[in-house]
C-alpha cells in the first residue's frame, strides 16, 4: 500500500504548535468551555470566598466575646486572670458527661467564645479545600483538547492510533 510521507514540521511555529503539546492537550482559554469546568470555577471561588469571610468574621467576633469574657472577670473583681485559663477552671467534670460549673454567667460568655474559635477552624479548613478546588478548576478551564484532535495518524514506522 502506497501512502505519503507524512510532512516534516518547519522551524517556524505557527500560533497553533505554541499552545499545543505531544498529548493534544492545549493551554488557555477556550469556547464553548464544558459547563461543568465553568460551574466548579464558579462554585470553588464562591466556597472560598465565604468560607474567607466567615474566618475573618468570626475571628473578629471571638475577639469581642474574648473581651467581653476579660470584662466579666474584671467586675467579679478577679483581676489578671487570663480569660481561657478562667474558662477552663469554671467547670468539673463529674462523670457521665455532666460538668458541674462554680459560674454560670461565666460558662455561658465561655461557651460563646468556645462556638467562634471552632467556627473559625472550620470556616480556614473550608478556606483551604476552596483554595484548592479553585485551582484545580482552574487549570481544568485552561487546559482542553485541540479542536480537531488527531486518532489516526500516518507514520514512517507505521500507523499510530490513539483514543
């Protein structure tokens, strides 16, 4: 069977051969983009930045309750006492899950600040998976197969079929 020689690529690259790479993967931005690469960008970028935002929120919030805390302890007249130390010493635990607590006032100021550091925890974990699922989806938008990818390709050794 006579088949042509397949052409030599010339030095000069075109604007296609810059983007492209031996897979037939290229980089950059691309229309139409597949719905569910756009829709992951969108959702990881929303995900982070509430996520940001209820850590900064909730870190300024735990402040507050900190110092509110502070000032509870100040009119009990216990000066220099530091605030998370106080928390700790308020409750005994007596067994079965019950704590027995010497102040209730301060249980529930300490409670309040004990809800804001875990809810900031979660909100900087949230903000890391956000982080990552953002770039991950990122790249997925940038990176897409060539417009006309090649299955059969003539070679001087032979034929080449990729799926």
């Amino acid at each position: 069977m006579d088949r042509p020689v397949p052409d030599v690529p010339s030095a000069a690259a075109t604007e296609e051969d810059v983007g492209s790479t031996s897979e037939g993967l290229v980089w950059g931005i691309h229309r139409p983009v597949a719905k569910w690469k756009r829709d992951g960008l969108i959702g990881s970028g929303v995900l982070t930045g509430i996520a940001f935002g209820t850590a900064i929120g909730s870190r300024i919030v735990g402040q507050r309750r900190l110092n509110d805390i502070n000032t509870y302890l100040q009119t009990q007249g216990r000066t220099g006492v530091d605030p998370i130390t106080a928390c700790r010493q308020n409750g005994v635990n007596t067994g079965g899950g019950a704590i027995l607590v010497e102040d209730l006032g301060l249980a529930h100021k300490c409670q309040r600040f004990e809800r804001m550091r875990v809810t900031r925890g979660v909100a900087l974990g949230l903000s890391v998976v956000g982080i990552l699922s953002t770039v991950t989806f990122g790249v997925l938008h940038l990176v897409h197969r060539e417009e006309e990818p090649r299955r059969i390709e003539a070679r001087t050794d032979g034929v080449a079929v990729r799926f």
